[in-house]
C-alpha cells in the first residue's frame, strides 16, 4: 500500500505485510493497513530510539506525573548514547542493548538491589 513520499529522502514509501491464510485474511489485512493509514497511525519517517524517548517523555509528563519521577525519567533518557539515541528502532538488537547495559554497569550508574 503506498504511503506517499518520505520526506528526507524524497522516495516513495510503502506498508507491507505478509498474511497466512486465504484470500479473505489478506483482505482484512489490507482493509487494516488502510485503516491505520487514514488515521495517520502509519509513517513515512523511521522513527529512531531519541524520538520514541522523547514522545514517551511527553506522555508521561502529560499524564501528570510527580515531579521527582518526571526528573528520573529525564536522567535515564539523558544517560542514553547519542550513538543509540540517533538508530532507527528497526535496526536495534539485543547486542546494543547489551552494549548500552555493559557501559552502564562500567560507569557505576545502575544500582542492584
């Protein structure tokens, strides 16, 4: 299904999915992908783990949250690489969280209980 230009790179995007079963499960499939596309639910742009940080922040301080929580929530997110913060989520394994887990541990930022 195409989703329009992204507008970075100035190429043309497109949602995909693979679907088990017959002809009626790829319709249904379809008639999602055009649902959450008419809703804006699907993107062109690669969302990076920053982004998804920093919306998380905003939600949690929308929602109202104590202030010394809103304060921890922004040290942990700060703490996080810039190398890590720019990667596209897609493109995140287990390894750099490992990576990212190890060089807190070195630092001595995580407390164990």
């Amino acid at each position: 299904m195409p989703l329009g230009r992204d507008p970075k790179t100035k190429r043309y995007e497109y949602a995909t999915a693979t679907v088990r079963g017959g002809r009626r499960a790829a319709q249904r499939e379809a008639a999602r992908l055009v649902k959450l596309a008419s809703e804006g639910r699907l993107s062109t742009e690669r969302e990076t783990i920053g982004g998804l940080l920093d919306r998380w922040l905003d939600h949690t301080e929308a929602r109202g949250r104590a202030p010394k929580t809103l304060l921890e929530s922004r040290r942990l997110a700060a703490a996080i690489s810039a190398e890590l913060r720019e990667k596209e989520l897609w493109k995140v394994t287990g390894r750099d969280l490992d990576s990212f887990d190890a060089a807190r541990d070195a630092m001595g930022s995580v407390r164990r209980d």
